[in-house]
C-alpha cells in the first residue's frame, strides 16, 4: 500500500499534519479542532453556502469557507479570530432570520416542555418546541458553538404549506436553511436526481421540477434527504414525533438478500425508525425504501398477533402457550409424517430454519420442508439456484464494461445494486436495459429495449449470437456493443424471475455465463434463501448443503416429496399459504402478522421479528450477517425456534433441546460450513443437480408469472405500512 | 467564416482547426459570475461554486476554461492589428487600453462609449454626454452592483484602482447620471430589489442579507425608518461583503454602503426629517393644488387616473388625497401658466408642517 501523502499545515498556531487534497474542515477536524458548518457533509460533495465554516487563511483575500478551500503545503489557518467569530455570528443572525428559532433565544427554554401536552403536535413550527427535530437540530448545536444568545433580525417565515401528500416523509420548507445537503445526496450519492433548487432569490426553495410531485419525479423514497437534513425542514411520517433516540442498534434489513446494513433507531424499547451505515461495505448505505421506510410500521403494526390463539367452532380464543403447543404437537403426532408438512419462509434466520428442518426430519419424520422459492419457480427452481448461488458481488458491476439488465427496476428495491449500475455507466461502460415498462435506468443506457418479457429470450440469443460473430438482423442495434473477452455482466430483475418466460431466460444466462464468460446478478426476494441451501431446508437437501468445496448438490423436489398432495396437518412458519400450496385439514400458521383472508388457520402461534430475536442471515454474496435485538418481543411472541422445539419436545422425548440461540449456533458452527471461520462467509463454487428430475413442465399448474408486491413473511408490506400502498400503485402503473 | 474556410477544422489547409459555439444563456443575473457561467452552459443550474479549483484548472465540464469578455476578445484584433505598442499609448500607467461604457440616465446624450482609461468622470458626463439638464446629483458606475458616487468625485480618474478607492467598481461598465430628481434612498433600494431578486440563493449573507437590507430601505423610504437602521445597513453590508461566495453577493451591498457613505444626509433626512427632497418616495410626499395659480384649465382633471381631481372649469380645482395614487402625472401635465408656475405641487414633509 502506499503512503498517503501528507502535507504540514498551521491551524491556530498548532502545526499539524493534514491527508493532501483534504479541505481545511476536515483537516481540523481530524485535528480535533472544531469549526462549526451546517451544509458539509461526510459523503457529500462540499458546497460553501451556509458560510459558517469561514476561516482565515495567510495569502487568501477575505474570509474563504474551510469546506471547500484544499489545504496546501504551510498554510498558516486561523479559525478563531475575533473577526472570524463575528462574521459567523453575523451570518448565523441571518441564517436564523429565515428559520422560525424563537426557543433558541427565549429566556423560558424547555420550561415550556412541563406544559406541552398537545402544543407539540401543531401544524405550524414556529420554534424548537414544536418542531419535530427539537434536540437533534444541527442548527442548535451550531448556535451554541457559535455562541449566539441573542439576534437582531425580525425572523421572516416564509409561508410554504408543508407539503404531506407524499408517502413516507413530510416537508416543512419553512425550516430549510437551503445547505443542500439533501439536493446533494439525491443527485451525487443516489444518483436519482428527484430533487433540485427552484426559484432563486428569497423565493429560492427545493423540490423536484415542474411542481411534480416526489411520487411523479421519480423518487426512490430512500429517506437520505430526511437523514441527512440538519433541521426539522424533512421528517419521516412514522418517526415524527418520538424524539431524540434512546440507542441506535446495528442489524440487516430482512428484505431482500442484499443485506443491507440498518441502524434501527430506538424509542422507548420500540424500533421507530431506521437509518443508512455509509461505511457499509456491501451497499455503502444506498438502501432502499423498504429497509428506510418499511421495517417500524411493520414490526409495529396494531395487527400483531399477541397472543397463542386457537379457532374453536364458536370463533377464535386465546390460550396461554403451554396449552398451544400441546395442541400443535397433538395434531402432529396423531397426524403422522405421512399426513404433515412443513412451510418455512426463506425469510426466516439460519437458526429458525435449522432448527425447523431438524423439526420436520427428526421430530415429524418427513422431508415435506416446503418454501415459496418451490412453488413459485417450479421446474425452474434448479436453474434459478445455480444462477442464485453464483451470483457475482454488487461490487463487480463497477469495474465492468457492459451491463445488460433484464426486467430489472430499481426505484423501490435493490438499490444498492441500481446505483452501482449508474455509477458505472456514467463511467462509461455500456449499459443494455430490457423490460417491460420503462425503467429507471433507462436514462442512463446507450439502448433500452421495452418489449414483452415473451421477446426477451430472442433477444438475448441475438446478443449471444452478435458476441460469437454472427449478429443477426434483430439485435443489430444491440448487438456490436457488447465483446466478448470484456467484462460483461448481466443483472435479471425480479420481472424475468417471475415472467412467463423464465425458463428459456435462465437457459439463455446460464449460456452467456458458461460460454461467453458473463458475469451474473440475479434480483430476487427470498431473503435468506443462501440460508436455506446452508441448512438444508429444502425436500432432500441435508444440513450443510452448501459443502466446504463449495459444491451445491440439488434434488428437484418434486422428485422428492409429492408435492400436490393434500393432507391433514400443515405447519406454516413464517409464512402465509399461498393457491398453489397443498391443502391441508388442519393449519397451524406461526408468524408474526395474520395470513391473507381466505385462510383460516386453526391454531395461530405469535412469533417474534427479526428486531425482537436476533439471528443470522446470509447475503446473496454469501456473507453470513447478524440481526441483532433491537427491542423487547412483542406481547407474548416468542421466537420461532422457540415455537418449534416446544412442539418437538412434546412430540418426542428430548428432541432439540435447544435453551437458546447461542445453543443452536453452536450446533451450526459445528456442522456447516463456513459458520466457523473469521471470513463468515459460505463457500459457493458450483451446483450440480442429483438424481432425477421430475416430469419436464411446471408440476404445480401456472407458476408465478409475476412480480408480486414486496412482502416479508409472506405478508404484504403494503398491508401494514402506509407509504408502501402509493408505491406498489405507481410500480403497476 | 465557415464557408470561407476560416473556421472548423483544419483551417485554411492547416493543422489548425478551431471551433466557435454560442451558447444562450437564460438571462440570470448571476450567470455572468464565471462559476455560474459555467454551471449554466453545463446545464445545470446556474449556481456559483467556490474556488479552488478555479476554472483555468478545472472549470467546462472539468477542464481548463479561460473565460473572457466579448469587450476583451473585442479589443484583441485592434491590438493584434496595431501593435501592443500602439495599444499601451492609450489609458494611463497601470491601466491601458480603453474602455467602453454605457452612458446613461438624466444626461443630454446618452450611448455607447469608448474612452480612454484614466478619463475623468467630469469629462465623460460634461464634454462626451453633453452634461446634465438639472443640477448634477450622483453617477452610479460599474452596473447594479456597482457604487453610487457624488459631486466631489467628478475628477476621479476611470480606472480600475480609483474606482475601488472611492467604494465603487469598474464592473460592468454602466454609467448612470442622476439629478436632483433621484432620490438616493429610492436608488439603492432599486438596485437591491435587483440584486435580490437575482441572488441565487445559495448563500445565506447573500440570500437573506440583501432581503433584510432591502427590508430597512423599505422601510426609510416610507418614513418609518430609525437612526439605528444605518448602523444595521452598515453591518449587514460588510457582513455581505466579507460573507458572500461570490461577486454577486460581494458586490451587491455597493450602492447601498457608497450611498451611506456619500449621502447620508439624505438618508438622515428620510429618517429625521421624513422628507425627501427629490421627491420620490410616495410615502413622504403630498400633492397638492395652489388655489392661487390654478386656473381651472382641467388638464389635471383629464390625466388623474382615479378621479382625485375635481372642480368646475376655470375654477380652482380640488384634489382628494384620499383618492390620489401619487403617480405624478397631473405634476407633469401642470404647465399651462408659465408665468405663474406650476399650480401643482409636491410637498414634502407633511406631517411636520
């Protein structure tokens, strides 16, 4: 590694050592020597409008702003002169004069707060008291550091109504100081571009163009203007008003198998709201709206399930759980391996899932462990896993030279993936979309390519034909972009997963992989779906499936077990029944939300969330990541591993012992691999399919053909939070 | 030029080539500020940025830029044709060459001129303008965000150093003559009003400075005013000046600081007095009807736009104040008795009399 180089520099009569290239702020602050700004930004591009940061520098005229002057070899920096400290008051005065602050100056200060009931909630915020950020406002912080106590400017509010039609945060332009830190972070760090300046002069404000609306311009809705606005101007819907955070917990969004990592903000023993990691090293914090927006409003529904409860011919009665789990093992047992399966949701953690095919194969006796992954792909599930399993890190789209997508959209998911795609065709590599619909990348493509997903595999052969030197007439356009040798990579969204044609999708990838060297990403839903081929929770896959020499040995399932068959017990974890599952007499659903109307099951078991009890996932790159608890379960919730070993244990006598999480992890460490080493990370070399496949064609009738909204546990997010019902509107428009 | 082959590539034959684009811009202000120049042929918004880096190192999409004036570029043939010798006999040590102005306002010959660098703004106004019908009052050079100067400045030489020492800039070369009837007050919230509206509102001394400077002018201006609002325009000017990214914001105080400097009677006087003696500011004036020299000719009658003047023909008329607008346009029409003056007048200071 080389040395980074330094340069020597005089702050405040201090010489120190400062990373060449660096803004003086920065500089200081490594230095830990405070200059107070309000619009730089870690991760931002400096910007010099909130004039705070003034310093004064030997050989430069006036007062230059530290975030945006580099230093340079002996500069002499004053930070502190007493002309420096008015100027900064004086332009604080002025700052202030445009942002109703009246408690920052008032003699009474928080007393207010003993008689604030219901002045809080109003809908004018005229000072700290009534804002939502009181307490975590950088503009207090920076009045205090700057030691203004008092201002001489009459404070001019600007008269915007605040702005609440769109889903998941409010605007309150009355409080924007214009830093443009979220103009910033929209269009440098996303690269979506929703937000920008309009008007100037005192009328200067933000917003998308033409007056849209954020739905309409396009936002992705990923909350980084919210998280990185200093004052109360951006505010969540949900997160409002619970204040300052108690703690911020560290875990990883359940959504999707990216595995982005999340601080999830806690209020009170109650995840309120959620947060980016920006040194996160898989998605550098470019989460999406689901991980930014979704996760309070559904661990915190009203429609948690809170207590065991069992359907009697009179209607539904609580019992306490003792009796609840007497009755699961009951109406397994007397049902017997022949008449019972299994559902696990691929969202559920490692541990869940070892210990439940454990449950099915050694308590119950049947290799019944049945998935949504199953059913929705059919006969397509093999090639799917293959691609799956093999799919190249979000990293390697930046060094590429040609991006082909299929069917993918990353406005409301996979955003990480999205923008790393901007990123690199900005940088020139050559970008191919097709879809359906148009697509947010599309803006940035050299073709894009919108057609019915029944086109699309013709159109792939015309790229595979083009790159081996054969273009046909079809694929002209697109065809001469791509080379082979390149580094190529071809990302298939949700929408090929799930289109009529995804069998003849998945022969074509597989092609261009195998023959033509391309690299592949696949986009899908199923959350820990790695985690499943680790422990084995699928019909004929053991424990350890993904093996230390990291070949992946598959059955088809339906080789397997029967997977049409009807029959008298049916245990559902985390996850709800679906058309295409078999029937069964007897539901025992075990989740954490109640299943879809039309399925009345017999016996309801509340289980805890990801947030409540901790566990482990795996990445689609095959990193093994932590949820970790963030608040107390859920009335009377309990963990699904919990759940089962109580039904095991009274089905059997001292099957899966297991007292707690740290016991089934060890049993894990022990027995799969990759658990146990410092990379944590499974191996994934190759997948070969064993034994026979079942009849050619989709066994189950009609598979999935399309993307279904974004759900988690097999409930729909959209059911249980609010924002997510405009976003699957406009996904379908 | 093209077709002459005098322009594209490979001009006449050589391995020269060259190309000229014209961009249009959208008519901001502060897009003659380069930065924001830049930003705006880029496409982007037309928002200053700070320097470092200038734009000889990274400026048009990243790359070195040189910007320059079409007067700059306009004078390059003269001196590529004449000689850098024959070009330096003009102006005065330190400053060569010539320059061009617009010579404006409440002169005789108002146009386009070229003068010499150094050339005093008494022969500019008096020998090139043809001078000042009414008394001369004020110049406002270097454009909205230029300084206003006074009387004792006429012998000031044009040139940029002079210009700065007087409080003032070179700018964009706007000449503005004032007489007696510009009030000075009025002039600097004029200006302010301009540069407010144009500010980006990127920064906040500009932004939010210019807006509570043009808020305290307001205020003289209607009488209203405190002694205190002179120190207050003082501060927010300096704090503009010292504070603002860019030109716009650093030049933008201009009118209003060199007025306070050069004419700070009158603004005393609007604060005091609640006079103004050019008669400008509507809230400090009255118009009023002299029974004795009206001779009921009604021209007055015709003009008013709202009916505030009444009366018979030859008869003294009325005027309603309550009715009137000020929009002075019976003033104007008044000049039927010569002898006797004008028969309406504008008072001032009203409510001390």
């Amino acid at each position: 590694m080389t040395k980074e180089k330094k340069v020597s520099i005089t702050i405040d009569n201090r010489k120190v050592e400062a990373k060449a290239k660096t803004t003086i702020l920065q500089a200081a602050r490594d230095n830990n020597i405070d200059i107070p700004s309000l619009c730089a930004l870690e991760h931002l591009p400096s910007y010099g409008a909130c004039r705070l940061c003034v310093v004064e520098v030997d050989g430069i005229r006036g007062f230059p702003t530290s975030c945006t002057t580099p230093v340079e070899d002996g500069m002499v920096i004053r930070t502190d002169t007493a002309e420096v400290r008015t100027l900064r008051q004086e332009v604080l005065k002025l700052l202030l004069s445009e942002h109703p602050a009246s408690c920052l100056f008032c003699e009474e200060q928080t007393d207010c707060k003993n008689f604030q009931g219901t002045i809080r909630k109003v809908g004018v915020t005229t000072g700290c008291r009534y804002c939502p950020n009181d307490d975590m406002c950088e503009l207090q912080e920076v009045t205090k550091k700057v030691g203004l106590t008092e201002t001489s400017y009459p404070v001019y509010y600007r008269n915007f109504p605040v702005e609440k039609e769109d889903p998941f945060y409010d605007r309150d332009y009355n409080l924007c100081l214009l830093c443009g830190r979220c103009v910033r972070v929209c269009n440098d760090v996303r690269l979506n571009g929703t937000l920008s300046f309009k008007q100037r002069g005192k009328m200067t404000t933000i917003g998308p163009a033409f007056g849209r609306s954020h739905l309409e311009a396009g936002c992705e809705f990923c909350g980084a203007c919210v998280a990185v606005c200093p004052t109360g101007a951006l505010s969540a819907k949900a997160s409002k008003w619970s204040g300052k955070p108690d703690e911020v917990v560290e875990s990883t969004c359940p959504y999707c198998p990216i595995g982005c990592t999340l601080d999830l903000k806690v209020k009170a023993g109650e995840v309120v709201d959620v947060s980016a990691d920006y040194d996160s090293p898989t998605e550098h914090g470019l989460i999406c709206v689901k991980g930014r927006f979704a996760i309070p409003e559904y661990v915190l529904s009203p429609d948690r399930l809170a207590r065991p409860t069992i359907l009697k011919p009179e209607g539904y009665d609580f019992l306490p759980w003792e009796e609840a789990l007497d009755e699961a093992a009951a109406k397994l047992k007397a049902a017997g391996p022949k008449n019972t399966f299994v559902v696990v949701s691929p969202q559920l953690s490692n541990e869940d899932l070892f210990v439940a095919q454990r449950f099915a194969r050694e308590v119950i006796g049947t290799e019944a462990i049945l998935s949504s992954v199953i059913f929705d792909l059919g006969s397509d599930l093999r090639s799917f896993v293959d691609l799956v399993v093999m799919s190249e890190q979000i990293d390697t789209i930046e060094e590429t030279k040609g991006i082909l997508t299929i069917g993918l959209d990353t406005t409301y998911g996979f955003t990480p993936l999205g923008i790393a795609v901007k990123k690199a065709a900005k940088k020139g590599a050559i970008l191919v979309t097709v879809s359906e619909h148009e697509c947010n990348l599309d803006m940035l493509s050299e073709e894009a390519f919108q057609s019915d997903a029944a086109k699309w595999p013709e159109f792939m052969d015309g790229i595979m034909k083009s790159m081996s030197g054969n273009g046909t007439r079809k694929s002209k356009a697109a065809a001469p972009l791509f080379k082979k040798g390149d580094r190529n990579v071809v990302i298939i969204g949700p929408d090929a997963v799930f289109s009529g044609k995804r069998k003849e999708i998945f022969e074509r990838v597989l092609a261009m992989r195998d023959n033509l060297g391309w690299k592949v990403i696949v986009c899908h839903p199923y959350t820990n779906l790695m985690g499943m081929l680790a422990m084995g929770a699928l019909p004929g896959l053991k424990p350890g499936g993904l093996k230390s020499d990291g070949v992946l040995k598959l059955k088809d399932p339906a080789g397997v077990v029967d997977l049409k068959q009807n029959r008298k017990v049916g245990y559902f974890i985390g996850e709800a029944p679906s058309p295409e599952m078999p029937k069964c007499e007897y539901l025992i659903y075990e989740n954490a939300l109640p299943a879809p109307s039309g399925f009345d099951p017999n016996l309801i078991l509340p289980a805890g969330l990801f947030t409540e009890s901790p566990g482990t996932t795996i990445s689609s790159e095959g990193k093994i990541l932590t949820f970790n608890r963030a608040s107390a379960p859920f009335a009377e919730s309990k963990p699904d591993w919990w759940i089962i070993s109580g039904i095991a244990a009274r089905m059997k006598k001292g099957a899966l012992k297991y007292s707690s999480l740290a016991a089934i992890q060890s049993e894990i460490k022990k027995s799969i691999p990759g658990f146990s080493g410092k990379e944590r990370r499974v191996p994934r070399k190759k997948v070969v399919m064993e034994g026979k496949a079942a009849a050619a064609g989709n066994p189950f009738g009609p598979c999935r053909d399309a993307a279904a909204p974004a759900a988690f546990r097999g409930v729909p997010l959209h059911d249980h939070v609010a924002g997510m019902k405009a976003i699957e509107e406009r996904r379908h428009k | 030029m093209r077709e002459y082959g005098l322009l594209g590539s490979n001009i006449l034959d050589s391995d020269f080539s060259f190309e000229i684009k014209i961009k249009e811009g959208a008519g901001a202000f502060v897009c003659g500020e380069e930065t924001a120049l830049i930003g705006s042929i880029e496409g982007k918004r037309g928002m200053p940025r700070s320097r470092p880096p200038f734009p000889a190192i990274a400026g048009l999409f990243g790359s070195p830029t040189i910007i320059n004036n079409v007067e700059t570029l306009g004078t390059l043939p003269n001196i590529l044709r004449n000689g850098p010798d024959w070009y330096t006999r003009f102006g005065k040590e330190g400053n060569r060459g010539t320059k061009t102005f617009s010579l404006v306002g409440k002169i005789r010959r108002p146009g386009l001129i070229e003068v010499q660098l150094g050339t005093t703004l008494r022969e500019i106004i008096f020998d090139i303008g043809g001078g000042v019908q009414k008394p001369f009052k004020a110049i406002q050079t270097g454009g909205p965000s230029g300084g206003c100067l006074s009387e004792e400045f006429l012998d000031l030489t044009v040139d940029y150093e002079s210009l700065a020492s007087a409080g003032s800039i070179m700018g964009s070369g706007g000449l503005i003559v004032m007489d007696e009837d510009t009030c000075i007050v009025d002039l600097a919230k004029y200006f302010l009003d301009f540069t407010q509206k144009e500010s980006c509102g990127k920064c906040v001394p500009c932004r939010v400075g210019t807006k509570h400077i043009l808020e305290i002018l307001q205020r003289i201006t209607e009488g209203e005013g405190s002694p205190d609002d002179l120190l207050a325009l003082r501060t927010l000017g300096d704090t503009i000046k010292k504070g603002a990214l860019c030109g716009l914001g650093q030049t933008a105080p201009n009118p209003v600081l060199t007025t306070l400097r050069y004419f700070r009677n009158e603004y005393l006087e609007h604060i005091k007095d609640h006079t103004c003696r050019a008669t400008v500011c509507k809230s400090l004036i009255e118009y009023r009807v002299i029974k004795e020299k009206c001779t009921g000719c009604q021209s007055c009658v015709r003009v008013c736009p709202t009916g505030a003047i009444t009366g018979p023909r030859s008869e003294p008329h009325n005027l309603d104040a309550s009715k009137c607008i000020k929009c002075r346009s019976c003033y104007e029409i008044c000049r039927y008795d010569a002898i006797a003056g004008d028969a309406i007048v504008i008072r001032t200071a009203e409510r001390q009399s």
